[in-house]
C-alpha cells in the first residue's frame, strides 16, 4: 500500500526541463545524510531543481514535504515561528524554538528551507539544534554558500548542459520550451539551431537567463536575439572580479532592463519595493507613473509580457497576485536606490500598508472580516517591510508604533501574538518619549505579553502605562486598558476581579466607534462568567452572541459561539450546545483558526459524552490532534478541568481498551477529517463518483470541491457553500487539476460525467 505524501510542495506550473543525472546524484546523497545544501548562484535553478528532487522522494516522508520560502523573511528570530506557521503550528510560546523542536521530534519529514544566504547563521544554528533532537528529520537547503553546519552535505546545482555534438542540449530544450510559451509558433529549426546554440552557450546554460532571453522571441529573432547577447555594454557587468557566470545573469537581466520602455524601467524599479508580492491594486496605490497619460497597469501588463514579473496564484476565479524573482527584485532595488523616487516610493509603500494595518479597527467585528483577515494575512510580508522602513527611520518610528498597535486584533487571531509582541517591545525601546501613541503602544504589548504568558513584562508594561497617564485618557484607550487590566487579573487567577474589569470596558465601550475592543471584553467576559459558573452566564455569553451579530462579524461570532454553547451544556441543553459549537467550527474554516476549532471540539466531546460515549473519546483525540497545531492556552487551560473529568468518566464507562482505541482512532484523523468527524458527517456535496476519484488520488475535500466544480459553481460560490475561505477553495482546485493532469475545470466536469458512466 502506498503512502499518501503530505506537505505544501506546489504545483509545477512550467515544464522540467533535463538535469536526470544530476537528480539521481542528489537523491542518492540525500539517502545518507540528514542535510542537503544544494548551492549555486542567483538563477542557477536551486530551488526548482530542490522542488523536482523533494517531489520524487515525498512519499519517504511519511509526515511530509514542507516548502519554507525565506526569502522575504529579513528577522532571523522569525526562522522558527516561520516554520511553524507552514507546519501549521499557531505557537504563542515564549520559546519557538523548543516548540518547534518538540513538533518535530519524532515526525518522519522533510523541510526544504529555500533561500537561506542571508539567514546563514539563524539557519545554522536551528538546523543544528532541530537535526540533534529530531532523528527522523531531514533537512534540505538552498543557498547561494553553505551554512557550515556539521554533517551538512553540500550539492553544487549546475547550470544546465549548454553544449551538445548531437541534438539539442539541455539549454537550447529550455530556450524552446519557454520561448513557446511566449510565442506558440516557436520551434528550434535548421533556420535557427545554431542562433539558439550560441544564446545556450553565451548565458553558459544558467536557467533564468535563458528563460530573460527566450521570452522576447516575441520581439526579436534567435538570430537578433544572439548578436545582441554579444554586446559587452548589454551583458557584460562592470565587476571584472565577479565570476563570469555572475557577470553574464547580471547582464541578461540588465539586457531585460533595456529592452523595457522608459516607463515599464520606472515602474519595475518601484515594484521592487514589494516583498512577498503585490496585487494590481497594491501597485497602483505604491507606484508613481512616470509621466501624464501613463499608467501604473499598462506598465504592470508589458512587465509580466516580458516575464520580468510572474503570476503566482492559480487562474480559477483568484484575485491576480504577481511577485518577481528573487535575482530581478534585486536589480530593481539597485536602480530604485539611486533614484530620486526612493524615498517617496518607500513612504507610499509604508503608507498604503499602515493604512491596511489601520483596517483592523473598522474591520474587526463587522461584515468585512473575513476580506480584512485574508488581506492582511496575505500581506505580512510587506507589512514587515513596512514596519522595518518606518523603525529605520530616524523621523517615523511614531508611525511604527502606531502601525504595531493598530496590528494587534490581526496579530490575536493569526497566531501571530508573540511577533507582535517583539515588533511593539522593539519599537517601545525607540519610542521612549512620554506621548499618546506610546502610552497607546504599552497597553497593546502588555495584552500581547499576557496572552503569551509574558507575565512579568506585560505587568511592567502596563505599570509604566498607568504612571505615564495622568491626565484622563481617550475613550478607546481606556477600554483597552481596562482589558489589559482584566488579563492581568486572569493571570493572577482573580476571575471575579477578571470579570469586573471585562464588563467595565464593556459598559465604557459599548457605545463608541470600536465594537471591536468591546468584542475582546466581552469575549474574556463570558470566559468568566462560564469557569466561575455564575448565574448569570447565559446571559452574558448570550449578550455577546448578539453582539457580534448586530455588527454581522463572522470571526468573533465564532468565538461567542463557544462560550454560550458550553454554558448550554452545562444546563443540560447538549442539543443546543452541539449545534452552537458546530456553527463555531463552521465560522472558524473561513479563517484557518485550528486552535479554536480544536476548542470546540473539546466541547463537542462533553455533549456527546452523556449518549455516544464512543463518539466522544473520538473527539477528545481529534481535538488533542489539532492541539498540536495551536497554542491558544487561554481557551485550553479554562476548559482542560472540564475536559479532563469528561475524559476520566469516559474512560470509566468504556472501559481503558476500548477508550484508548477510540481516542486513538480519533487522533490519527486528519484535519478536515476532523472537522467531519465533529460536524456528524461528511459535508454535502460528494463527487459523483467517489471511486473514481480515489483512485485519481483526491482526498475527500478535492472529491467534493471537484463535484462543486462540476456543477458549475465559481470558487467563490464554493467557498460560500462550504463556509471555507476562497484561498482554500483556489488551492484544491489546483491540486484537483495537477492530480488529474487537467489544465481546465470543463476537463473535470467531463472526467467525472465519464466516472459517472456504467461499466
């Protein structure tokens, strides 16, 4: 039996081209040692080459192949939580490092770490830590040097073959492959080989200069293409010291460069500026035209025409998202630094990010949400950008702080609490001056810091806070420290004084412009009124349940959810509290928030208790499965007294085998197998033929979504079916097509309507 190979390699969108006996040699390394470094300059092909080889040998690895992108990551602290965000891992811990470590220990898994040269020594020392207490773990890298790790074995990629006696090497293969791509009559000719021979030979076979090269067959013949590659002034770079395969990418980017229009070159210099990519609309808020009756799109369309720019999401109804290489990023940023434009395209980008940043305010609990969370989760990366600029800056770092804290509901709800709490402990450090926005910003780490058990730190925090007012403060900053003051309170274990001040911000909030701050007061509110089982309970947690519906959020009407379902069962009402916590899970899908969703299948396991004893120990280890993916310790240690009773009764009434066996059949379920597990039954919409589709190898969340895509639903719409985000829906769908060789979605309704046919 075969072994379902999990992980997040993604699709190839373009074609293989040659290297088979460099793939053997680097797959029969990789069977003796446990890290891999393949080096290599600048678009050599590293990282394709390390997708290629990690797709041939993912089903070794039991646990999966996991693709970690560094490239627009610049903190070395945020290797580790990096990593754990791809594992899916939400770790608010103080120490990311040891949790990672601890996930990892006993997993049979490949992590690819790609671009790893400017985090040469954060990588090499988590590597080295991860490598000695993870004995089934093996490393793959790329990086322009080695990382000097012991036991690291190092790959030198090579460039592609680029001379042949016979045929076509496997350079000029490539040059007609993409060349095809941008002009579909293309084909390598008696007329042409030899023009095609000499471009091979002249870029020595490095991949992305002859993929820059070929896309302008649309413009240029082989034959001009050649004589233009011999132009010293065009290829050769000014650095004589620097090796010549260097010279020559350098060069055939350059060339690129000059092949573009004035204002195609003014704008590729300031999409430089985006790290993790861009959208249409990021451009055109960011770039400045370069004259009158020019435009930011017209640019964006001749960029991604010359393959200076590349679409990386899927086409199926996604919204266009475009980065550039790594190589041609850097070029840009080279020229936008000695332009005049420099500091007022950073400022722009910084701009247009803090506005996003300020969107959490509005966004938080209102109809908006799910788009607001998507946005900015999307945009993390150039949201630290923002954030590095405005810190680096001697005259900005009050916008840092003003951006850090008004970040601080997305950093809560992402798993990205304790990022957020070093950006505002970094800026707090520069911002030393008593003002409103720092006052504003010690409040905000000290919520922070509570929540991931900075104790002592948020208590200094929010000391200083309260030293440093004495004049009444706004509004909105009293409620947030009143719900700082509530987290402390919960710290000390004082839950009567913990509700006290919840309710207070609650009262002084209500009315005013941020539903969202009274939303988190009233969220530790019911938390509350529910471990202290006060009388009262169902009305407070019920009150927060119409709250967030008033203003139609959908994230935090999740999180009430759960607070008045478990009163429900404490009542007895196990109906109603099922149903409101699978509402919960619903919600919860729209946002990828796993640790809450394993909160409310802790829950579901109380109700079902009392009538399916079995059902129950299988959702306690489904939840326990999902735990690992999540840190919300908050929600976990106010129901883990419940849970562990639950458990202990459970165990009494199965009786120890058949409780063990049932727990154990749960937490060996995958996640969206959990999910269904806690929903009572597989969701609606089964592909029309199942065995079919097994047998193509779709799990159960591609036969459904390729069933939907059937009946001609748009990803949109299935999202909304499914209560699922869009970005999900967009994923699967392009794992449905690269699992069936299928370039389209009318492949897939025709595939299914053939299953569908009797023998």
């Amino acid at each position: 039996m075969s072994v379902r190979a999990v992980g997040n390699l993604p699709v190839e969108m373009t074609s293989f081209v040659g290297r088979r006996e460099d793939l053997t040699q680097a797959k029969n390394l990789l069977a003796s040692t446990r890290l891999l470094t393949l080096t290599g300059m600048g678009g050599v092909g590293k990282t394709r080459f390390a997708l290629r080889l990690a797709g041939e040998i993912r089903r070794n690895f039991t646990d999966g192949v996991w693709l970690i992108e560094l490239a627009d990551l610049r903190q070395g602290d945020l290797l580790a939580p990096t990593i754990s965000s791809v594992l899916g891992i939400r770790d608010e811990s103080k120490d990311p490092v040891g949790f990672l470590t601890e996930h990892l220990r006993d997993r049979r898994l490949l992590l690819i770490l790609d671009n790893c040269e400017h985090l040469t020594h954060a990588c090499a020392e988590l590597i080295s830590g991860l490598l000695r207490s993870a004995p089934t773990l093996k490393i793959l890298a790329t990086s322009r040097h080695i990382l000097g790790v012991e036991g690291e074995q190092v790959f030198p990629v090579p460039p592609l073959a680029h001379e042949s006696a016979t045929g076509l090497s496997e350079a000029m293969l490539l040059f007609e492959e993409r060349a095809s791509a941008a002009d579909p009559r293309f084909r390598i000719t008696d007329d042409n080989r030899e023009a095609v021979a000499t471009i091979s030979r002249a870029l020595e076979g490095l991949p992305l200069a002859v993929e820059l090269a070929a896309a302008n067959v649309r413009t240029f013949s082989p034959v001009e293409i050649a004589e233009r590659l011999q132009d010293s002034e065009v290829l050769t770079a000014t650095e004589q010291t620097r090796p010549s395969r260097h010279r020559t990418l350098d060069a055939a980017v350059d060339w690129s460069y000059r092949l573009c229009t004035p204002h195609e070159r003014h704008v590729w210099e300031q999409l430089a500026i985006f790290s993790g990519g861009f959208t249409v609309e990021t451009a055109v808020g960011v770039c400045i035209p370069s004259e009158p009756g020019s435009s930011v799109l017209g640019a964006l369309i001749g960029l991604v025409d010359k393959s200076i720019i590349v679409r990386i999401n899927g086409p199926h109804g996604t919204q266009g998202r475009y980065r550039m290489l790594e190589p041609v990023r850097q070029y840009g940023m080279e020229r936008l630094a000695s332009s005049p434009d420099a500091s007022a395209v950073r400022h722009r980008h910084r701009d247009y990010f803090f506005r996003l940043a300020r969107r959490g305010i509005s966004d938080y609990c209102s109809i908006r949400d799910v788009e607001w969370y998507a946005t900015t989760q999307t945009e993390q990366a150039n949201i630290r950008e923002a954030l590095a600029f405005s810190l680096s800056d001697p005259g900005e770092p009050l916008v840092a702080l003003e951006m850090a804290t008004a970040l601080r509901p997305f950093w809560e709800q992402s798993g990205s609490v304790l990022e957020g709490y070093q950006w505002l402990r970094r800026i707090l450090d520069r911002v030393t001056d008593p003002s409103v926005e720092r006052a504003t910003g010690l409040v905000a780490a000290s919520i922070l810091g509570f929540l991931v058990e900075q104790t002592e730190d948020a208590r200094t925090l929010l000391r200083e806070y309260r030293e440093l007012t004495t004049q009444p403060p706004s509004h909105e900053l009293a409620v947030t420290a009143l719900f700082a003051s509530a987290l402390e309170a919960y710290a000390d274990d004082d839950i009567q004084k913990a509700f006290d001040e919840a309710e207070r911000a609650v009262e002084l909030g209500i009315d005013r412009e941020n539903p969202g701050l009274v939303a988190e007061a009233m969220a530790l509110s019911a938390l509350c009124a529910f471990v202290s089982e006060r009388e009262d309970a169902e009305h407070i947690t019920g009150r927060f349940v119409h709250f967030t519906e008033r203003h139609e959020a959908h994230l935090l009407k999740a999180i009430a959810l759960y607070p008045l379902g478990a009163v429900r069962w404490r009542k007895g009402d196990g109906a109603s509290a099922t149903a409101l916590m699978s509402e919960a899970i619903r919600l919860y899908q729209m946002f990828e928030h796993p640790g809450m969703v394993a909160v409310c299948i802790d829950g579901l396991a109380w109700s079902a208790a009392a009538s399916t004893p079995d059902r129950a120990a299988m959702l306690l280890g489904a939840a326990k499965s999902i735990w690992q993916y999540s840190q919300m310790r908050l929600a976990q240690a106010a129901l883990q007294q419940v849970t562990s009773i639950v458990e202990r009764e459970l165990r009494q009434e199965l009786g120890k085998s058949t409780f063990e066996q049932m727990y154990a059949k749960g937490e060996a379920l995958s996640f969206d197998e959990s999910v269904a597990l806690a929903l009572g039954s597989e969701t609606d919409g089964k592909p029309k033929s199942k065995g079919s589709a097994t047998r193509a190898g779709l799990t159960r969340r591609e036969q459904q979504i390729a069933a939907l895509v059937a009946d001609g639903l748009t990803n949109r719409e299935i999202a909304t079916k499914l209560v699922i985000s869009q970005r999900t829906v967009d994923a699967h769908v392009e794992h449905v097509l690269a699992k069936l060789g299928f370039r389209s979605r009318t492949q897939i309704v025709r595939w299914l309507d053939t299953a569908e046919q009797p023998d």
